[in-house]
C-alpha cells in the first residue's frame, strides 16, 4: 500500500487510527450503500452533480477554470459509503474536447445536460467499484490528514485563472483538515490515489 505507506512522512504512521475505519476485514464485512446505477442519473439535474453532493463519508476534489479549460468544472471523489470512485467533467460548452461520444461510454458513464447551477452545461459521469483494500488505504491516507493540523510557514495559495479545492467529508459535513506543507503533501497523496483509480476508466476522444 505504497501510498499510505509514504504518508508516514506526514502523520508518523502508515496507516494511522481515526475517525476512518481501517480494519480491512471489517470494511469488508460491511456491505456499502445501494449506488444507483449511473446512467439512472440521466435526469439528474443539480448545481453540484448528484454523484459528489450524497457523499457524507469520503473525499471530494474540485477544479474549476484554466487557460486550457474555461467554462470547465471538475471533481474528482471517493465515497466511502458507497464504496466508488466518481469523476464529473462539467462544461458550458455542448461536447467540449476530451469527453467522448455517447456511443463509446461504458455501462457506469453517462453524459447528461443539466441546467440548475444557472447555464447550461454538459456533464460527464464516470463512477467504479472500489475494493475494500482501496477503502482502506483511502481511510489510512484520510486519517493521516486529520493528524497534520495548521502549522507555520502554510503554503500560499496560488492566485490565477485555476480554482482548486479538496474537502474531507465526515458525517455529512466538511472536516477542518488544517494547512501547511504536511497537510499539503497528504492532501497530494490523496489526489494521486483518487485520480490514479479512475484515470484508465476515463475514455476521451
């Protein structure tokens, strides 16, 4: 479990106690909550795409704007629940690059026109089964994040045309995950675990 395993670097433990279980056989004794089929979700027309806005336990990734993506949204998530990866690509163009036809999705993606954030976008649905070996090494890496705290000499935030954002879902609710180098190289790990589990299930073209 090699990225929890660098986490050591921020938190002192691979795979740290906390508030997110990470007793492996435990999670797997634990059936995850009903996920509707992806393309159920056609219809589904909310500001924050229904895939992120129903985690209550998990992790959730959010990138807005670019030079290369303007009128472009993103969110990358784990639901720990529910036990998936999701990806949403949201943008104000109709078919904008990088999202594929509808005849080359697969049975857990869809793309669906939505209107309720106040324009009309075009959003692309990716979500996978994770194993409750990746519940757990989200939990270790999750956990870990909750033990780095503020510290000084915090990273600025980078201003620009990019808006960024990662949030630590607890309950329902977002968790204060504090800030500074260690918060940010957890938070890195965190990224690159989600991102890595859903990168070869994303078709383009």
């Amino acid at each position: 479990m090699a990225a929890s395993t660098e986490s050591a670097n921020a938190a002192g433990d691979p795979c740290p106690d906390g508030p997110f279980e990470t007793d492996v056989a435990k999670i797997g004794r634990t059936l995850p909550l009903p996920a509707p089929q992806v393309k159920s979700q056609h219809d589904a027309n909310f500001a924050i795409p229904i895939e992120i806005s129903r985690i209550s336990e998990g992790g959730i990734s959010f990138s807005k704007g670019g030079l290369m993506n303007e009128g472009m949204s993103t969110w990358y998530a784990f639901d720990m629940e529910r036990r998936v990866f999701v990806v949403v690509l949201a943008s104000a163009r109709d078919h904008p690059r990088g999202i594929p036809q509808t005849e080359k999705l697969s049975p857990d993606q869809l793309i669906r026109h939505t209107d309720a954030a106040g324009f009309k976008r075009a959003e692309f649905v990716t979500a996978i089964a994770a194993s409750p070996e990746q519940a757990k090494q989200f939990a270790c890496l999750a956990n870990a994040l909750l033990l780095c705290g503020s510290e000084d000499g915090a990273l600025p935030t980078p201003e620009g045309l990019i808006k960024k954002s990662f949030s630590l879902v607890l309950h329902g609710g977002a968790v204060d995950i504090g800030s500074g180098p260690k918060t940010s190289e957890v938070v890195g790990e965190l990224l690159g675990f989600i991102h890595g589990a859903l990168q070869g299930s994303i078709m383009t073209g």
